[in-house]
C-alpha cells in the first residue's frame, strides 16, 4: 500500500459475532455505532530518579457496539441459552457466564474504500440493560460494551484495508475469522 493512501473510518457497514463453539457468526446488518478504546502501558527505565527510557505498548480495551440483533445470539452472548429452562424459556443471573467471542467488523470510508477489523477475544462486560417505554417512535438498539484481551498471538486487535488481502481472507473476515487466516505461513 503506497504511503500516501488516507483512511479514515466514516461508514459502521456490518458488525458479526461468533460466541465460542459457534460453527460460524452471526452477522448484523443493522447496526449504529462502533467506538474502540485499547489501552496502554507504559515502561519507564529509571536511572537516579530521572527516567531514562521510556516504551508505550498496547494492552487491553473496550469494543462499544450498538445494533439491533437477532434473539438468540442476544442470548448466546449473555450466557442465557445453557441454563436448563423450560422449552422457549431463558433466565439471567449468576449461571450466566458471558462467552468469549470472536467480533468483526466492516467499515468504509467516504469514498466506501472497506477496511475489515476484528477483536478475537471479545466478551460482553456491560450490564444486561433493557430500555423501554410507551410513547418512544424510534426501536431503541441494543448496546453491547466488550472487553477485548490479547489473543494466542498476544494481539488484542486486527485490521486490514480490503485492497491489501487476498479475495479468500476478504471472504472469510466477517463470518469465519480464526487466527490462522492472518498469522503468515513459512
């Protein structure tokens, strides 16, 4: 990719969800905002009081999502589809652990130039939050906040310009994305 080439995240496009033991993600369409926070570390060398030399790296973060979703991986991502109900019945409470999840996202510029982006080790850390009221004209969506930690590959996030990857890795982002379709092969 020349030097020169700008980009800048304008247009959320498409957001899929893969909970752990899924066969493949669910993509949502539908979808409002994206708002992604990594954090740092920074290590000082200290020499006499002053410091010497200093390193920042990356940490871990937040993925804030909103979208509206399909029902059941509402409830696969709270934890609320393994609690032995009755048929059609879902519960939330301590048995309800959050799954790790793989999430990705599409996104364009203005000039709809497609960057992909994913967060492989993504777990929903918002609390299970429902608004509702009797006089709204708008379906409110759904508001997810991840926490995203680094993965076998001590990364915590992933991103790619469209014209940069192959067509197979291209295809493959949104719904089937593993590590070994981005770590380089000898």
């Amino acid at each position: 990719m020349p030097e020169n080439v700008i980009f800048s995240d304008f247009f959320l496009d498409l957001i899929a969800i893969k909970p752990k033991g899924a066969v493949s993600a669910t993509a949502c369409e539908c979808v409002g905002s994206l708002e992604e926070t990594i954090s740092t570390k920074t290590i000082t060398k200290k020499c006499r009081g002053r410091v010497k030399k200093s390193r920042t790296k990356g940490d871990t973060g937040t993925v804030k999502i909103t979208m509206h979703m399909p029902y059941a991986l509402y409830l696969s991502v709270y934890g609320m589809d393994d609690v032995p109900l009755a048929e059609g019945v879902h519960g939330y409470g301590p048995a309800s652990t959050h799954p790790e999840c793989v999430v990705t996202a599409r996104v364009k510029d203005e000039d709809d130039v497609i960057k992909y982006k994913a967060w492989p080790c993504a777990t929903v850390s918002s609390d299970k939050v429902t608004k509702v009221n009797d006089d709204d004209t708008e379906v409110a969506m759904v508001e997810l906040e991840l926490a995203v930690t680094p993965d076998d590959n001590e990364l915590v996030s992933y991103e790619a310009l469209a014209d940069d990857i192959s067509e197979e890795l291209a295809a493959q982002w949104m719904e089937q994305w593993t590590l070994d379709l981005v770590v380089a092969t000898a």
